[in-house]
C-alpha cells in the first residue's frame, strides 16, 4: 500500500511541478503572448497530464497489481496523481500571486478584460440595441443642430429647413441600417461606429448632391452631420455592451480567488483525462 501511495504521490507531484512551472514561465516570458498560443499551451497540458496519469497508473499495475487492474481502481489511482498536482499548483499559486510576483494579480485581471473586450469586438448587433443606437445617432444629432442654429443665429425659416433636411438624411440613414443584414462584418460590435459613422455622411453626400450648389443652408446641414457622426464614438454599441456584461469577467481580488481559480482546471481537466487512461491501462483478471 505504501509503495503504491509513494508511486501515485511522485507522478502527481511531477505533475504539479510541470504544470506549476508553466506558470512560472509565464511570468518571465512577457514578452512572449502565451494567450495567441493558447491551443499550444492547451496540447502541452493535456500531453503532462496524460503522460503523468498514464505512467503512474501502469507503474502501479505493474508493480503492486500483476498487470490486473479494475477500471475504478485504475480511476481511483489516477485521482490520487491528479489530487496531488491540484495541491502542488494551489500551493504554488498562493505563493506566486501573493508573494513573489504580487504585480501578476493585475495584470491577469486585465488580461481577462482586454480578452473579453476583444471577444465582444466579434459579436454582432442585436436588432433591438440597432433600435437603441439609431436612437441615440439621432439626438446627437439633433444636438449638433440646436448648437449650430444657435451660435450661426440662423433665422427661423433657414432653421426650420435645415431641420427638416437633418430629419430627411436621418430618416435616410435608419432605414438603410435596418434593411441589412446584421450578421455582415460591419455590424460587428468592433466595426459599427466606423460604419455608422461612413455611412450616414454617404447618405448626406448622396442628399445634398440633389440641391444646387447656391444653397447655403447645405453648408449648415452639412456641419451639423459631419460634426455629429464624430460624436458616434461617445455612444458606442461596444462599450455599452462591455458595461453590461464586464461582470461576466473573471477578476481575482486576492492570490486564493486567482489560485484556487486556474487549480480547479486541474481538477476538471484531470478527471478527464483520467477517466481515458484508466479505460485505456484497466486490465480484467482472466476468467479460470
């Protein structure tokens, strides 16, 4: 029992050193963006844990079982190895993040909002915040215009037709952002307030190339959209969306939140794993 118990203990803390290590390389490789290789990362753990789990489940069955091993049993002892490597990495971690690299805590958190962030950059709008921006578009605006009449001290009747021809281009604009498809490129969350923002001065472009050129409300009217459409980037879609859903990102307020955090993967992904080489190495005693 003892020898068995000595084997499963070595492989789990080879285990948890490998993967503590990882860690560790992490920290002095900054330079090195670990997130774009995240798939190789991924494929080296799985290859430690599977070569952990399989070698010390088949050197106990050699050793302590004649080759004859049950699948719970096989299970049993590749639980052990993973248990071993979850209170190595934990332990590793605690001292990591709340001692030797204090700094880390931070940057992990920011990590996660810049991951997240760029991940909302990819979705697309949803009709109803389409709904919502169009709105929001259309007040501002429609403030540009109040500035503009008030300090150009426009007279009502040259105010009330530029008006109406802000309210024509907007019209103009919301209908055609409702009549494409959402699922394009350019209503991805990261791309719309470039998008919104060519557009509409397209659709004021197309607008006032019907109107001779003597008018000098176009001048205003003009104005008013290029200097509003600027103004896009203050109601972005994406930043809204960000402020709805930043709870959804992890943040780690202390070493054993970060910890015990990124040690449950080992577990997970341990009893996975296991489950797999245990099928795998599990022999039946033959039948007399």
């Amino acid at each position: 029992m003892k020898k068995q118990f000595a084997i499963l203990l070595k492989w789990g803390a080879l285990l948890g050193l490998a993967l503590s290590f990882i860690q560790l390389a992490r920290k002095f490789s900054d330079s090195f963006d670990f997130y774009a290789f995240g798939p190789i990362i991924d494929l080296l753990n799985a290859l430690l844990f599977i070569g952990a789990l399989y070698m010390g489940i088949k050197e106990v069955k050699e050793e302590c079982y004649d080759n004859v091993i049950s699948f719970s049993k096989a299970f049993a002892k590749g639980l052990v190895i993973v248990l071993t490597s979850f209170i190595i990495v934990f332990t590793y971690l605690n001292f990591h993040y709340g001692v030797f690299f204090k700094d880390q805590l931070q940057v992990v958190n920011e990590k996660n909002i810049t991951r997240f962030h760029e991940h909302l950059e990819n979705d697309s709008i949803k009709v109803k915040e389409l709904d919502s921006i169009l709105v929001m578009h259309k007040q501002v605006i429609k403030k540009q215009e109040s500035q503009i009449i008030s300090s150009a001290q426009i007279d009502s009747m040259n105010a009330h037709l530029i008006s109406m021809r802000v309210d024509t281009v907007l019209s103009y604009y919301s209908h055609f952002l409702k009549n494409q498809p959402l699922t394009s490129d350019q209503f991805k969350l990261g791309q719309f307030d470039a998008y919104s923002k060519t557009t509409i001065i397209d659709i004021l472009g197309k607008y006032i190339a019907n109107f001779p050129k003597s008018d000098s409300t176009l001048t205003f009217l003009s104005t008013i959209i290029i200097n509003g459409s600027d103004q896009f980037k203050n109601v972005s879609l994406l930043d809204q969306r960000f402020e709805n859903e930043k709870s959804k990102v992890p943040f780690h307020k202390n070493s054993f939140s970060a910890s015990l955090y990124f040690s449950l993967t080992v577990i997970i992904f341990g009893i996975l794993f296991d489950i797999f080489v245990a099928m795998y190495l599990y022999r039946r005693k033959p039948i007399q």
